[in-house]
C-alpha cells in the first residue's frame, strides 16, 4: 500500500498527473472529489485516469470527507477526498478533524490559488495549512513541482503507518499546471517520524505477564487501536487463552466478537453496566489501544481506582496523558498480544471473577420497554442486529441518542463493520460513510441507522447514492428532536427545551408543551425527499410494521429511507453523568 | 519547576508556527522560546523554557516528538550545560560621572557599550538569567530607556546530550511499577 511502484510513466508530467499517477501507485481505487476553480486540472486528469481510479462526486465536500472516511474505516486502507480552495478546502475541516480524533487514515487534497496570488486575499483564498495545522497528523503546501512524489509517498507512508491519522496536501493552481520529469524512487525526508521500531521490549511483555499472573480480577479494556493494528484475532486468542474478559470502547466495538461469553460490550458513559462494573472492581486493568477518553472513565481519578494499569499504545504521547499507567508500553499493540500471547497462561483461579462478571450480565442486560405500543429506537435496532446477523452487514451512524443505541443494541462481531463519529462526535457523518463504505463493498448491506437531525445535515448526499448507483439503506429513526440533548434538559435543566425541536417554532413541542410520546404534526416529509432524490422510501409507526419494513428495505435495489416514527421521551441508559463516577450511574 | 528544552527541527516552512499553535492549545506554559539555524543547514534547533511538574513535562515532550517536522527533543535540565540569553540595553547617560559609573559596571559584568549617544549608552550583555537580572536592577537609578532580550538558548557540555529516555526512537522503558507500588 505505501510502496510506490515503479514501473510507471516516466518522462515530463503535469503536477496535477503525478498526483493522480501517484494515487494510482499507492493503490487508491477510488477519490471523493468535488471540483472549483483551483483544482480542475486535478479534475481534468482525474479524467484521464478514470480507468484506473473511480472519482466518485459527492453533494458537498464534508460529503466527501466522510465517504473517503467511510472507505478508510471500512477497509483500513487510506480514503482519499479532494476539494478546491477556499470555501472547498474549509468544507472539508470537519471530516479532517474527525479523522484526527478516530485515527482513520485520510489523504485530503486541496485545490489552491497560485502561488504568485498566496496571501493577497484572493478570491477563494484560504490558508488552509493554518487553519488545519492542529488537526491534521501532517500537513503540505506544495510550491514546487519537484516536490510532488515526495510529497505523495510521505503523505501516504505517515497517513498509514503508527498511529494512522489525516494528512492535507495543498496544491497550488500553477504547481497543478507545472511540468517536470519525475523520479518516482525519490526517497522520503522524514528524519523526525520513525514509527516502526514501536515495538514493546521483551522485558516489557514479561512485566505485563507477571501481573496478569499475580491479579485476581483482570478485566481487558480495548479500543480502536486494536482495529486499526489488524490485532482482532491476536485479542480473540489471549482473551480466550487468560479466560479474561474484554469491555470495548465505542471504537473498539467489533474488535471482540459480541456473542463471546467473555464480551462485556461498551463500557463508559452509555456502557454496560456490567462493563463499568468489571472495571470498577478489577485489580488489572489491560488497556489495549485506547486513550482513557473522558467519556470512558467519567471522573479520571476514581476510574478502575483499585487497579494496577497496564497501558500498550502506538502512541507515546497517550501513555500517562489522561491517567498514569503502572506499566506504560508504546508498541503496536498487534507484536505487543502475539509477544504475549506465547507467554501466558491459563487462569482458572479467576473462574469467580468471570463468574461474577457474567452474572452481572445476566441481571443487568441492556434493556427497553419491550411492551411498549409503538416502535422504540431500541428495539428497531435489535430488530435490524437480528435481521442481518447472518449477512455482511456495515452499520454506520450520525451522533447521538441513536448513535449510543445502536452501539448497545446491534451486535458486532467483526471489526471494521461499525462506523461511528467517536471522538469528534460529528453529527451528519452516517450517510456519507455508508456510501463510502458501499464504494468499497459493493456486496454488503450498508445500513446508515440515523436519527433525523443528524440525517439533515447531510441529506444532500442521498443524490450521490442514486447518482453513483450505492444502494445505501438509511434506518432513519425520527423523534423530531435532537434526542441526547433532550435527555440532558430532561435529566440535568428541568427539561426546558432549548431549540431541540426540529418543526415549526410554533409548535408545542418547541416549547416543550406536547402532548403523548409523538409530536402533533411531522416535519420534514422525508419519504417525499427521499423520493425526489430518486430513493425508495416509506414511513412506519406501528409496532407490527416494522419487521415487514425492514425487510422491505433490505431488499430494495437501490438507496432507501425507512423513516420510523419514534416517541422523543425516551432516554439512553444506562447513564454515567458526565465527570460523575461508576456509582453515580443512573439505571433507570 | 523550570525545564530547558533542547528540539532539533526540520528548517521547513510553518514548524514554527506548528509548534508553537500545539503549546498554545494544549495550554503549556512556555517561559522563553528562541530558534535559530544550526550547523546543518536543513535542521534548526529550538530552546524552550517549560514551566510544569514533571507530568506536564512529559506531555510537552512527547506533544513536541508527536509533530512530524520534529526530530528530537532533549529535556537538559537535569544535565549539566550552559545557557545564556543576551540583551541590549538603552541606559540614560549624560553626566559624564554617570557615564564612567556606568562602564566600570559594564566591565564588572563583562558586558560591551556597542553605542554612545548624546544622551545615552547601548550595552550588550550575555549570560545567565541571574546576572542579566542582576545588571537590569544595578542600571535601573541611571534610567533605562529600552531593553530587548532573546530567549534562552542552552547546550549540554562535554561530547553531548545523553538521552533518559528514547521514546522517539524505541519505546520508553518501564519505570512506573514501583512508584505506586507493586
């Protein structure tokens, strides 16, 4: 993926042919672009190459970000956008940042003005290397064309490797349009990033199994690191091995197989309870890719208080940031398990723990009002999790109330299947990743299970799904109101609605004066948007509908919306208050 | 506490500015910060004085290796080395009683006069914090008229910087098991 190779056109290119001829080298299959002024020439060759590298044209440049964001977290290899200057390039901040925060390997391209019109305010001039500067992993403004295949196999190679994140290549007009002989075996510059020898020491790995020998009440916390690594099997088999048991991240859902005994799903803020429990009461805490994010550990210093951490991270600068770890390793943390999993051994004396652990499970599942007279947002999901269990299925979801849910209710068993905002949080995200991860699966079920404000924020990207033929399933499942703040003013502000409603202002509901658990009067009609963007769609309200619907839109041919009405009082449990503690948990 | 921090950076366009946006939005607290060329073209070296326990230490050394353009940072403060700011320094001088008072302090601090006005006396000195302190209060009677001071720049003596700890390079070594005990 990041060796380049070699036998490719020689002789005098255009700036903007190395950059396509270079994606092509690096493997990329397919860009997320939407053309301007400065960037045609990119465009124009696009042209050229279009039986080599599918340009896939998204309704909007945070659109795009998403989809190459889509394609990354789907494949795990590099998702490549591009944009033209300006109000193009700022569009695509937030896709960048997102994929800083998650780690999802992203190439973004941008158009710029040329270099003799840079810092004159021209039109469509934005410094957009500043303003992205702390949310890219690395950044370029190429001013030289013989700068340009280095620029590429660097910003590959450091998109890719370590701890993967987004790196942003500005391009100026004139450099696209510049000629130059090109030498693609130029060697990288980067004395500063050496990522490789990341790996943990063999003294290191016999640290890590003593204690796990010495501890009593282990509990393994793994995250999105473990995807990212490719160390899903490696987790699989020392979990089996230990017998310990495994609390995922949001990010790291999938990571461990959700059917295993040994499963604790998500832990934190809107995790298990048994999760949070395990942590709480375990003596060695296994941190496995993860950053000990706020929404994890709630107040940091009471989180896993009686525990002896062991933290293994690719990244130095995780290790001791939010929470001091007793045995800090920065290793990939696929050589850190396969080291580890050679070395340790059985532990049938903490067959209690485990016990305890599952019991909790038992009594504590998460759970909903399964007599309820209507569809819960719940108990659509767990329908869909049934309906597709044995399918390849790719969930993607907007930020949320619908977001948590589906984390708690549909169950994963694989990695790469479940696409989330995580870190960042950005809602509108569900859509285009799911027709990003369509472009990269043509064969599996991608269903964007969606709530209705996030969907509008980036609905326009239904045109790309019929335009580009991504036959893209949205589980829209519609409130009317932005559902998790809602809790909040519900749980936290005597619930004074503060502009959570999406209908008219002069609705009750937008002063909180409903009545029942839907709203009066439905806004927008999305069936009819749907199909005017060519989708199939429909609506459903009742309970007996829903199975019926739902296979309805499976086997639809093309994109389609399922629009489920769903009362809006409904709150995300379990729930630990934001700074509280494990105890603080609210359970009902 | 007071850390000097010794960064060897790739001389590119906007590192400055890379780095210096990080220290600002992961609130570091940053005393002096001086760069400049060094003997290798394509590198400059950065001096920083970080305030902060050894925590926050920590992070700012690793937030510094993390950007791409930075390839090595030494904490040297636990080292021994030397470390020097210079300043230029417009003190009021007319009388010419004042003016000899003046260049005896001067010499006793082994400064330099690089400029003689009508009415006043530019002075060159370099040296530790302490002294340049120190030469600041004794000039402050005669009137000072403007002060300019670079940041601290440091170098560890002997053939060099030994390294704690190799982080950027291979992984850190363990060191935490006995601190909260085992």
């Amino acid at each position: 993926m990041t060796s380049a190779r070699t036998a490719t056109p020689t002789g005098v290119m255009s700036g903007a042919d190395i950059v396509v001829q270079s994606l092509v080298n690096h493997g990329v299959e397919v860009v997320f672009a939407y053309p301007g002024g400065a960037s045609m020439p990119l465009h124009q060759s696009l042209v050229r190459y279009a039986d080599r590298i599918r340009t896939v044209l998204p309704r909007h440049e945070q659109g795009g970000g998403f989809a190459a964001q889509g394609y990354a977290r789907s494949t795990g290899r590099p998702g490549v956008c591009m944009a033209t200057s300006g109000p193009g390039a700022t569009n695509l901040v937030t896709a960048i940042a997102d994929a800083k925060m998650d780690s999802i390997p992203l190439i973004a391209i941008t158009g710029q003005v040329p270099t003799k019109n840079i810092g004159t305010d021209a039109f469509q001039e934005t410094p957009i290397v500043e303003v992205c500067r702390g949310i890219t992993k690395h950044h370029y403004l190429v001013t030289n064309i013989h700068d340009l295949p280095r620029v590429m196999r660097e910003a590959f190679y450091i998109a890719t490797t370590g701890r993967p994140g987004p790196v942003l290549i500005d391009l100026p007009k004139d450099v696209q349009l510049d000629t130059a002989a090109v030498d693609w075996d130029v060697p990288m510059d980067l004395p500063g990033y050496d990522v490789e020898s990341r790996k943990a020491a063999p003294e290191q790995i016999k640290q890590i199994a003593a204690a796990i020998k010495l501890s009593r009440r282990p509990v393994i916390y793994a995250g999105g690191g473990i995807i990212s690594a490719g160390a899903s099997e490696e987790l699989r088999r020392f979990a089996h091995k230990t017998g310990i048991p495994v609390a995922l991240t949001v990010m790291g859902l999938g990571a461990f197989p959700s059917d295993d005994p040994l499963c604790l799903d998500m832990l934190g803020m809107h995790g298990s309870v048994y999760a949070n429990w395990a942590v709480r009461d375990c003596d060695l805490l296994l941190a496995l890719g993860v950053r000990f994010d706020d929404r994890v550990t709630g107040k940091v210093e009471a989180f896993a208080r009686h525990a002896k951490i062991v933290h293994i991270d690719i990244d130095p600068s995780e290790l001791n940031k939010n929470k001091e770890a007793h045995i800090p390793v920065c290793s990939d943390v696929k050589y850190a398990l396969t080291e580890l999993n050679r070395i340790v051994e059985p532990k049938p004396e903490i067959e209690p723990w485990v016990r305890q652990c599952q019991e909790w499970k038992a009594q504590y599942p998460f759970r909903y009002d399964e007599q309820f007279d209507g569809i819960l947002q719940q108990h659509a999901i767990a329908e869909l999790s049934r309906l597709t269990a044995d399918r390849k299925t790719i969930i993607t979801v907007g930020v949320g109330q619908h977001q948590m849910w589906a984390a708690q209710f549909y169950k994963f068993r694989h990695p790469r299947r479940w696409l989330s905002s995580s870190g960042l949080g950005s809602m509108g995200f569900g859509l285009p990743a799911a027709l990003g991860a369509q472009v990269a699966h043509p064969d599996a079920l991608v269903v964007d299970i969606d709530g209705d404000g996030s969907f509008l924020m980036n609905i326009q990207e239904l045109a790309t799904c019929y335009c580009e033929s991504l036959p893209v399933k949205v589980l829209l499942l519609n409130n009317q109101h932005l559902g998790m703040v809602v809790q909040w003013e519900d749980r936290f502000m005597q619930g004074v609605r503060a502009h959570t409603y999406l209908g008219p202002v002069h609705h009750a509901e937008a002063r909180g004066q409903g009545r029942g658990p839907y709203v009066e009067e439905r806004y927008p009609d999305f069936v009819t948007i749907a199909k005017g963007f060519g989708c199939g769609a429909a609506s459903i309200r009742r309970k007996a509908d829903l199975v019926p619907a739902l296979e309805e839109m499976i086997r639809y041919q093309g994109p389609y919306v399922l629009d489920v009405e769903v009362p809006y009082q409904e709150h995300v449990l379990p729930m630990i208050p934001s700074g509280k503690t494990v105890d603080d948990m609210i359970l009902e | 506490m007071r850390h000097v921090l010794s960064a060897l950076v790739q001389n590119v366009p906007g590192v400055l500015a890379h780095i210096a946006g990080m220290l600002a939005s992961r609130g570091y607290n940053i005393e002096s910060l001086a760069v400049g060329e060094t003997e290798h073209p394509n590198l400059s070296r950065m001096t920083f004085v970080v305030v902060g326990d050894d925590r926050v230490l920590e992070q700012v050394r690793k937030q510094l290796e993390k950007i791409v353009t930075v390839v090595r940072v030494d904490d040297i403060s636990s080292q021994d080395y030397v470390e020097r700011d210079l300043m230029l320094l417009k003190v009021h001088a007319t009388a010419r009683g004042t003016r000899s008072e003046i260049r005896e302090l001067v010499e006793i601090f082994r400064g330099k006069i690089v400029d003689v006005g009508e009415e006043e006396l530019m002075i060159e000195i370099s040296g530790r914090e302490s002294k340049l302190e120190a030469f600041i209060e004794r000039m402050r009677p005669y009137g000072i008229l403007e002060l300019v001071r670079t940041g601290r720049i440091a170098m560890v003596r002997g053939r060099g910087l030994r390294r704690k700890d190799d982080a950027a390079d291979s992984p850190p070594r363990y060191d935490g098991f006995a601190r909260r005990g085992a």
